[in-house]
C-alpha cells in the first residue's frame, strides 16, 4: 500500500468516490440505490453532508483516492441528533489493504470529538465481510429487520450495528 493519508473531502473527490461507489450500485445489494451516480450529484451529496456538520473523510493512497467513510443524520427528530448514521466504502482493489480500519477510525474519532453519542452502521444482508469489520471496529449488533428493501429480484434483510462514541 502507498502512503495512507486521511483527510476531509472536497468536492474534486466526487468523481473518483463515483467510481469507488458505482459498481455496488450496479452489482451488488450493499446499497439500496440502483441507478449509478454522477460526479455531478456524488459533489451534491458531499456539500449536503457538509453542510449539515456531518464530517466526510477519505483514504488518499499515494494520490488516489481509496476509500471514503461519512456520517449523517440518522432520524429527523430533535431527540435523535446525537446518533449519526455511518457510511463506509473502501475501492474494491484496496480490500484487506489496511484502508478500511483506519478511515474509519478517523470518521468515529471525529464524530466523538463533535460530541455525537451513537454511531450506527446499517448493513445490508447478508455481508459477513461488512459484518466482520464492524464489529472489527467496535460495533455490535442491536436490530435485524428482515425483507425491507427489494433489488435484483429479491428481498433484502438488513441489520443494524451500533457504537458508543460518548459515555
């Protein structure tokens, strides 16, 4: 692996997060989206997150773009606003390289520094990959709904993996 360096995103990443992002789109059931994104809607995203004070981080591998973890909003009542929703997604050619860990250490560490309580991970099913790793960092699971989204055909479960980040 080259020099791992995390940062904050910027709206240039759109493109290469588009690429990182749109084969699960378009191949798999770890997102419940179907039709690719565009850099131009991916950079619409990353200022709404932004925008809303939610933190967005990438894994810049020797100048390119690895893999990339953001947070935000979990439900819209005011009570919920210390629990954040969490996000990850690593290049499929960067897996297993020591990527993952460590941005989303970034991520979690700057959720507990901005004073959110919660983090939960939504993991569609099955995963066991996803699975591992979060609870690899932490995460336990709290909630498994079954047959709640349909792609491909099919119906999907999904399960919630949660993370204290304040005491």
């Amino acid at each position: 692996m080259s020099a791992l360096m995390l940062r904050h995103v910027v709206p240039a990443d759109a493109e290469a997060i588009c690429a990182i992002y749109n084969p699960h789109v378009r191949d798999t059931i770890v997102t419940f989206e179907d039709v690719p994104v565009t850099p131009a809607q991916m950079a619409e995203r990353i200022a709404q997150v932004q925008g809303a004070g939610y933190p967005w981080w990438v894994a810049d591998a020797g100048g390119r773009i690895a893999g990339y973890a953001y947070a935000a909003r979990w439900r819209s009542r005011a009570a919920y606003d210390p629990t954040v929703e969490t996000t990850i997604y690593v290049a499929a050619d960067a897996q297993r390289g020591g990527i993952g860990v460590p941005l989303y250490d970034a991520l979690l560490g700057d959720l507990a520094d901005r004073g959110y309580h919660v983090a939960l991970g939504c993991v569609a099913l099955p995963n066991p990959a996803s699975v591992a790793f979060h609870e690899r960092c932490g995460f336990r699971k709290v909630a498994h709904h079954a047959e709640v989204g349909r792609k491909f055909g099919r119906w999907i479960d999904v399960g919630f993996w949660q993370r204290m980040l304040q005491r």
